[in-house]
C-alpha cells in the first residue's frame, strides 16, 4: 500500500464506540471503513446503513478474507477478542483492538504472538494516554519539573449510562465488571505518564447496586510501581456527580490534572511548586484521531502505534492482579509474562 492510498478498514462488531468515536476518526485521518460484522444480520445492515457502509457481513470469516480490507477494528465483548485477532493476523490484516485485549493473559500473549507472527501492526485502542493533559505530564515529569515521583492519585469513578448497562454489569465471561473495563485504563495512563511499570497490587471492590452476577461496580486500590512510586486508584460505574483526575506528586513539585480521564479532548494541568502555581499549555485535539493517524502511520512504516499489542497486556496483567487482590484481600504480583 502506498502512501497515496487510503487504509481500508473493516469493523469486528457494530458498537457504540465505533459509532461515537471510532469511525469519525478513521476518516478524519484517511481511512475509510469497507465492512462491518454483526452476528446479528438485522443489526448489522441497519449499521451499515447508518454509517455509510458499503458491506455487512455476519461471518467473521468474511470481513478477514475480503481482499478490499487492509486493518480491522474489533470492539466486540472482550471473551471473543482472541480468536478475532488471530484470524486477521493470519489473513493479513493490521489490528486495532480494544481493551482488555482479552479475559486472559494467556489469550492477550496468543494474539500478539499472531500478529507478530504475521508481520502486521497490532494496537490496543487505550485512548487516555494520547490526551494533550497526560502527554503533558509525561513530558514535565521527563524534564524533572517535579522532581523525584513519589505517588499518583487517580480519580475515575464515573456513572456508566443506560445504554453501555448490559454485559459489562452481567456477564463475568465477557470480561465485566469496572476493574477490566476502567482500572485497565488507569494502568496504562500511569504506565505513559510516569514511564515506569506496575509490579504488585492491593485492592477492595464494592457492590453499589447497579453490578448483577458477583460482578464489582466500584474499587480502590494501590499499585506499586517499579521505581518505588504508589498509586492510588478509585473506579466506579455508580458515581454520578464525581470529577475524573489525575495527580503524580514528586519530590520538587506536584502535577494537577482535573477532568483528564475522559474520552473528551478537555481537562486542565497544574504545576505545582515552590514558585507557586502554573497551567501548563495544551494543545487538546480528539484523542481517538491521535490514535488512528499513529496507526495509519505505523501501517505505513512511520512509527509505532500509540498504545501496543504489549502496552494492551501490561494494562490486563495489571486489571487480572486487581481482580485477585479484591478477591484474595492479598497484595499480588503483576506478572505479565512477556
């Protein structure tokens, strides 16, 4: 594929990111979208329509082997994730997949194993770390403007809305519950920001009303990083009225993120220091085109995507030992297994 051409894009599953974020996105940065699958032949040629999309097939064997496809996006539950990726890997096809990338390590390590078996780009769709307020930290902390970092707080308790209240309130073998759906994010965004991986963590979930099937809908917790950093984590699916941030205070200063954890291109940072308090600028822009300009470019040997298939495993190792450590009420290791 040359650099004129356009990526051509098929989507595994009809979903509601795809419809809010994702498909905007391919196309603002040169793609566009040749099919969809839906199991649901009904769903997926009424998407179809809606989205000005040419195909709709219902078998997954379709999409993969239609030569007009170059990359997939796969945002369908988390359980069928694996075996998605694989086949696209083996058809030739780059992959951006969402998070967790699996319900297990041991799948999530399948599927990059595949795709790196195949010679073809794999992604994870973890989209906070491409926001202009975590580059910014990322970059302040670089440069030392806070010194040594000693702990991060990350604020993410948020309301999940009526229409995303199905599987991920109800189905344990798909992966729900907020921990794989939210403290993964958190995982990863720490991981960026600070540059530093998670070694061990301790946490408490919480049933608030909303989670059906022994599933969590809230949880606190601590990770440990390698550097010695702690960082303290509240997810939820139940709070309403709550503002989403992120803090990393070091030994020369602190850094106040507020309304960061957000798939919006918003939020402030503050640098806070001896000299006082400082905004740092930002250059907000939508986060899921940041990604997929990354993509299209890595597609084309420019770079690497913004999150990886191995950053998507870092993040589910880390949700997998939050999980245990809820469960157990022990400190458990994250162990990747790379």
């Amino acid at each position: 594929m040359t650099q004129s051409q356009k990526t051509r894009w098929g989507l595994i599953g009809a979903s509601t990111i795809a419809h809010e974020w994702v498909i905007g996105a391919i196309r603002a940065t040169g793609g566009e979208i040749v099919s969809v699958m839906s199991t649901n032949a009904e769903r997926g040629r009424a998407y179809a329509a809606d989205h000005g999309i040419a195909k709709a097939v219902t078998r997954l064997e379709d999409l993969v082997g239609d030569p007009e496809i170059d990359a997939v996006y796969i945002s369908t539950t988390n359980e069928l994730h694996r075996d998605q990726a694989i086949a696209a890997a083996r058809a030739g096809k780059h992959i951006l997949c969402e998070k967790p990338l699996a319900t297990s390590l041991e799948d999530a390590l399948a599927m990059v194993r595949a795709a790196k078996e195949a010679g073809v780009v794999m992604a994870t769709n973890h989209h906070l770390r491409n926001a202009a307020t975590h580059r910014a930290m990322r970059e302040a902390i670089a440069s030392g403007r806070i010194g040594t970092p000693l702990a991060a707080r990350v604020f993410h308790a948020v309301y999940l809305p009526p229409h995303l209240q199905g599987w991920r309130l109800e189905r344990p073998e798909a992966g729900g519950g907020v921990i794989l759906d939210i403290t993964v994010h958190d995982a990863d965004t720490l991981r960026f920001v600070l540059d530093d991986d998670p070694v061990e963590a301790i946490a408490i979930s919480h049933q608030g009303g909303m989670a059906k099937a022994g599933l969590e809908d809230a949880v606190m917790g601590v990770l440990r990083f390698r550097s010695g950093v702690i960082a303290q984590f509240h997810d939820g699916f139940t709070t309403k009225y709550a503002e989403t941030g992120l803090e990393v205070h070091g030994s020369e200063g602190s850094l106040i993120g507020r309304n960061v954890m957000s798939q919006r291109a918003v939020g402030t940072v503050t640098l806070r220091n001896a000299d006082g308090e400082h905004e740092l600028p930002l250059d907000h822009a939508n986060l899921y085109e940041t990604a997929l300009a990354a993509f299209h470019a890595a597609i084309a040997g420019k770079g690497q995507p913004s999150a990886s298939g191995l950053d998507g495993i870092w993040s589910l190792a880390t949700g997998l030992a939050v999980v245990e450590a809820a469960r157990s009420g022990a400190a458990v290791k994250i162990e990747p297994q790379l």
